[in-house]
C-alpha cells in the first residue's frame, strides 16, 4: 500500500478559526485518531523554540491537537527535552519557564508541559535497535514510557544536516543527554582548565568515578569515560569540552538510528503533523528573530516520519523552485537521513500526496 502524506494550503497570517479547523480536518483524514487508545498517555512531541525565536510553532496550533487527542480519549502533555548547549532549554527549570513565557500554558493549550529527561537531561533508559553501529541507543525515560506520540514538527534549515525535520525532531528531539551526545561527539570530554573554578561538582557527579581534581584542575581519565556527558551536564563554568566535528553524514544517520528507536515499540501508535510556515534558515534552537525565506506552503500529516520529511522537501522546490539546500545554502547532501532511515525500515520515501 503507497504511503500517503495529507496536505492543506495554509499560511501563518490567516485567521486562526481557518487554521485550526484545517489542523482537525487533516488530524481526522489522516487517521491520526487510530493512534490513540482510551486513557493513552500521548506525549505531544514540539519544539517551544529557543529564547527569542518566535518563528517556532505556535501554541494556537497544538490547542486543536490537544482537544483531539482529549476527545478520543487519550491524555496529552506537551514534551522536549533538554538541550546540550548552554541555553534558555539545558535544563528543565529554564526549560518550563521558556515554555511559559511563550504560551505553551495549560491555560492556553489544555495541556501540561512535562521535560521527557528530567532536571538536567540524564533521566533515560536505554533501547535495543540492532541496527547501524551502535546497538542500543538512549532515549528520555518520559518519551519511552509514554503510550503514543503525536509529532508536531516545523520543517527548517540546519546548519549541520541541511535539514531541521520529522526525523530530527524524534531522533534529537526524544533523545537524553547521553543520546545527544552519541549523535554528536566522536570523543570523550575534556577539561578546560581556564575555565574550571575547582568546585568538585563534576567529580561527585561521575557516574563511574573517573573524574579526579588535580592541581590546576579537575581531570577526567578517559579510560573508564562512558561518554554519558553527566559532568557536561552539572558544570555551571563551561569547563567541559566535546568534540563536535563528526560529519554531516555521519550526524544525520545517528538521528535517524535514535528516530527509529523512538518509535520501534509504539507501530501504529504514533502520528505526524509538519507546518511549513515561516520557513527559516536556520532551525528553532537559534535564540534570534529569524526571518522566513520562502512563502508559507500549507500543513501536511501522516503516519509515516520518512515520507513527511521526502514531501515537505518536496513541496518546497514545488511551491519556490529551488531546493532547500539552495535556500540555506547548504553545503552537503541532506537526504543522507532519509535514505538511511528507510534502509532501516523507519519508512518509505514513496508517497502519493492526497491535497486537502
């Protein structure tokens, strides 16, 4: 059976009422209703963006999702998870208050706002995926724990995979801190000893006891080092140091491995919404005011994250007629993840776009 992926033109300045009814229109076609049983706890999974961005997704969209979910009996919350740079979203304390400052209030929203990693990014459980390089990945304990996933996404430039979407959104997004790190590094930290203050937060907090202080500063011995970015986590200095250069290529397989670990266990219990407004060329973690570089395109749905993705690039080059590694200027081939996600069977390429 041909993968479908349901579109409806919409722009980010119509009236909201006209909005909110298409985003239950292609809630409804697309069947993202079958995903939810009764008493589900059904995580939400979006981007509140980064401190000053104000292109991310609005709360005025995830309100209909939330009463939809609510309707067929399920029990939403909101979630992310905590970032490893040092931002307004590293930890969950900042992070709530970000979501509150921009609107994401179960006053606003209907639903609770619930960081999947915990207060500092390392609440995780680790998950068998038997496929890639690494057989088991790390994933935030909430996200695996949760019984179904609604994925709301807003599809924009990157400047390490080219593209910021579905797969980036679950893969990075659900991951913990250790997770993120996988993704990331091709190394183990190190020490800035400029910057380290000598506190012994670190050495408390190693999990396997290989940090020692030493006379300029603490030491981490990388024999025994799990990588697992818990002392990352807990210097308040920015004394810790990874190495982030692994390539863009390699980067974007990882987050396919960790999106097809995120939603391995949950088949049919996970359904996806992409909103191609206010496109930007960098991704919603930039804490600036971006501006949008193409015109609004319209919202589009499925049950399958490789062939949102394939069809949003798609719509893209339809709608502006050029590719989004032409708008963000982009120096690398983005769609290395969704060929590797569908070699691992996250989904197909394929689709028929049915218009809405």
């Amino acid at each position: 059976m041909t993968t479908k992926v349901y579109f409806t033109p919409a722009t980010h300045d119509e009236a909201l009422s006209s909005l909110e009814s298409k985003i239950v229109k292609l809630f409804e076609v697309a069947e993202l209703d079958t995903c939810i049983s009764k008493q589900d706890l059904v995580a939400i999974k979006l981007h509140i963006g980064e401190k000053n961005n104000t292109t991310h997704i609005s709360p005025s969209y995830v309100k209909p999702v939330v009463e939809r979910i609510k309707q067929d009996g399920g029990k939403p919350f909101l979630t992310d998870t905590n970032t490893l740079y040092r931002g307004q979203r590293s930890n969950a304390v900042d992070h709530l208050h970000l979501a509150h400052e921009h609107g994401f209030t179960i006053d606003n929203v209907g639903a609770p706002m619930i960081i999947s990693d915990g207060l500092l990014g390392t609440s995780e459980r680790e998950v068998t995926i038997n496929v890639g390089s690494n057989p088991t990945i790390t994933l935030a304990s909430e996200a695996v724990m949760a019984n179904a996933f609604i994925v709301l996404t807003h599809p924009t430039g990157h400047p390490a995979t080219g593209l910021g979407a579905t797969l980036k959104n679950i893969g990075m997004g659900l991951s913990s801190r250790k997770g993120k790190l996988t993704q990331h590094s091709k190394m183990h930290p190190k020490i800035d000893e400029d910057k380290c203050v000598k506190c012994g937060t670190c050495v408390k907090w190693c999990p396997q006891n290989t940090i020692e202080m030493r006379e300029k500063s603490a030491f981490i011995i990388e024999e025994g080092c799990i990588g697992c970015g818990e002392c990352l986590a807990v210097c308040r200095f920015g004394a810790v140091m990874f190495d982030w250069g692994v390539s863009s290529e390699e980067l974007q397989k990882r987050i396919a491995e960790h999106a097809y670990g995120a939603v391995k266990d949950k088949q049919g219990k996970v359904g996806y919404m992409s909103f191609l407004l206010a496109i930007t060329k960098g991704c919603d973690c930039f804490g600036t005011d971006q501006k949008p570089i193409m015109p609004d395109i319209g919202i589009i749905a499925g049950k399958d994250p490789v062939a949102l993705d394939q069809a949003a690039l798609d719509l893209i080059q339809e709608r502006t007629g050029k590719t989004l590694v032409q708008h963000v200027e982009f120096q690398g081939d983005l769609t290395v993840q969704l060929a590797y996600a569908e070699e691992i069977g996250l989904g197909k390429r394929a689709y028929e776009l049915v218009k809405i």
